[in-house]
C-alpha cells in the first residue's frame, strides 16, 4: 500500500512540474527576428502584441497577423491564427546566412503556400556576427 501511495504521489508532482512549465511557457518566448532568402523574406514576431509581421521586398511595409506561439523540444513554433496561414519554427542552433555569411543565433524555417523556407534568427535587435571572412 504505502508503495502505491508513493508512485500517486511522485506521479501527481510530475504533473504538477509539467503543469508549471507549461504556465510559464509563453513568458519565456522571446521576440524574434526571422529571414531567409530566395524568396527573400522577413518575419518579426511580437508577444505582447500576439502578432507576427510577415515582409518581403515586394512589401517592404509587410502584413501583420494574429499569432500563437509555443516552446517546442529545442526552440519555439509560431502559427498564424488568421489570415494568410504561415507557420514558422525558429530552432536553437546557429545559423550561417547563405548569401551574407553573417552568424545567427537561431535556424528557422517558414511553411507557407505549400512551401518550406529556410533561414536564419536572431531575438529582436540583436545584430547578427560578421564573418571571418569579413574585412574591416
């Protein structure tokens, strides 16, 4: 008996921890600044707001829509909830972009339209490293 009582217990504290986490999840998501190229895109996302800004050099003032975001295994998962539907998960891994060469913090990949884009992240205002390769 005290046997059962301690899996129920070590059971409902784990519950209890998942719960938390899941409570806390949206404060710890951080604005983020998402790009890719060929198509050239950029997508700003803005918690306070639970929206995302979607540009790209034909509309260079962008579209804003509503969004939800959630933590996922080794980053966050953003989707829009109106609108256009685009979906962009930014993962905690660095990033070279491939025309510039300049380092991100995060990779990314946009779905949109039936397509999958690629390309880097960084949280908002943070500026990307240059390369070595870059001369002064």
């Amino acid at each position: 008996m005290n046997k059962k009582l301690l899996l129920l217990a070590l059971s409902l504290s784990g519950m209890l921890a998942a719960c938390s986490e899941t409570a806390n999840d949206s404060a710890a998501i951080p604005d983020l600044r998402a790009q890719g190229n060929e198509p050239f895109w950029t997508i700003t996302t803005n918690q306070n707001a639970g929206s995302l800004r979607y540009q790209t050099p034909m509309n260079i003032e962008g579209e804003t829509f509503a969004m939800s975001a959630k933590t996922v295994a080794d980053g966050w998962h953003f989707e829009t909830t109106e609108g256009e539907s685009m979906e962009l998960t930014v993962t905690k891994q660095e990033c070279q972009d491939d025309m510039s060469g300049w380092i991100f913090q995060y990779s990314a990949t946009l779905k949109m339209a039936g397509a999958t884009h690629f390309g880097c992240a960084n949280p908002e205002g943070a500026k990307p490293q240059e390369p070595d390769f870059v001369q002064p």
